[in-house]
C-alpha cells in the first residue's frame, strides 16, 4: 500500500474510534455507537481530506460540523433518537484539544506571542464547530418548511 492510502486508513480507524469512545463515555445507546462512530469519522474525514486539498482549516472545520449535523439529524430521525447524541460524539474528531494544550503551554512559559496566536485559533475553529451544526439544522428546517408548503 502507498504511504497517501495508509495514513487515511489511520485517520478512518482513529476518527471512528474516537468518536465510538466518547459515545461510550456520554452514555450513548449502545445500538447507536457504530453510527456516532460513523459520523465522527465521515466528518474527520471530510475536514483532512479538504486541509489536504489547501483549504484554510477554518473553513474546513466549518463544512465537517456541517457534515457531521445533517448525518446527525438523519440518524437521529432514522433510529428515533436524540440528536445531541450523534452531534456530541460526532464533533469530538474535529475539536481543537491539541492546539487548546499547546496554547496553554505557551502562556505558562510566557511565550504570549504564540499562546494568543493559538488561541485565537482555538476560539476560530471552536467557533466553526457551532456555526456549522447551527447552518445544517438551519438547512434542515428551511427543508421541513418547504416539504410541508
């Protein structure tokens, strides 16, 4: 195999994986993990597939959260289930935790330059997360209005 199909392999498995993890710790039905995991990773995916592509990671991060909240609300209407359950396990693979920490670290060591520089990114991609679950459910009422118009 190429070195190009491995890595998205890995990032297929651990996305899935992170996502069925956390599904687990918020106490998601067990019949619903595979989908949670499903999602995470479709959305993980879609984000390192467009930042491979050379697009800016805030918008990518904007399109996956869109992904990963219409999969949500299919899911969720399809297995007659919460949506906060494939949304929150969903989103996990694309929360910024390592530039959040590393952020962190840069204020501690006084290297205020690069800490603001990361959190600011933090806040961005955090901030593309919401907009992006808020867009798809705006998508999907917009649809429930025109279907029952």
């Amino acid at each position: 195999m190429t070195p190009m199909i491995i890595i998205i392999v890995t990032q297929l498995i651990t996305s899935f994986i992170a996502a069925a993890g956390f599904g687990i710790i918020f106490n998601a039905p067990r019949q619903s993990l595979i989908q949670c995991g499903l999602i995470g990773m479709l959305g993980w995916i879609l984000y390192y597939w467009l930042v491979e592509q050379g697009m800016n990671v805030v918008p990518a991060t904007v399109l996956a959260a869109m992904l990963v909240g219409a999969l949500s609300q299919i899911c969720a209407k399809l297995y007659k289930t919460p949506i906060i359950i494939f949304i929150v396990s969903g989103i996990i693979p694309l929360v910024p935790g390592g530039s959040a920490y590393d952020a962190m670290r840069h204020f501690v060591v006084n290297d205020y330059y690069t800490a603001v520089q990361l959190s600011t990114k933090v806040m961005l991609l955090s901030g593309g997360i919401a907009i992006g679950l808020m867009f798809s459910e705006v998508v999907n009422q917009l649809i429930i209005k025109l279907i029952r118009r």
